[in-house]
C-alpha cells in the first residue's frame, strides 16, 4: 500500500516520501487527498483557531 505526500515547496504529489521532511506533508492514503494538502490545512488551522478562541 503507497503513502502519498504533498510537498509544498514543489507542489507536487509524491508517492512515498521523496523530499526532505521540511518540504513535504503526509503521508495520506490517497494520492487525491495528498493534492489537498493546502486545503486540508487551511481547514485544520480554522478549526484550531476557533478552538482557542472558545478556550479565552
């Protein structure tokens, strides 16, 4: 089974870790869901923020 991994240097989708730790982010199990990377988070950073915000 392949890990997929987006590296946001490139933005490219990599399958199994090709680049450097720094450069990329994954894995995902998908190579669909490595391409939304930037979205996915873009929706994590929302979700904590609204969490800290509850916690003030």
């Amino acid at each position: 089974m392949s890990e997929w991994w987006y590296n946001h240097k490139t933005g490219e989708v990599e399958e199994g870790p090709q680049s450097l730790g720094s450069d990329r982010d994954g894995p995902f199990a998908t190579r669909e869901e490595a391409a939304r990377a930037p979205e996915i988070a873009r929706e994590r950073a929302r979700a904590w923020a609204a969490e800290e915000e509850g916690d003030r």
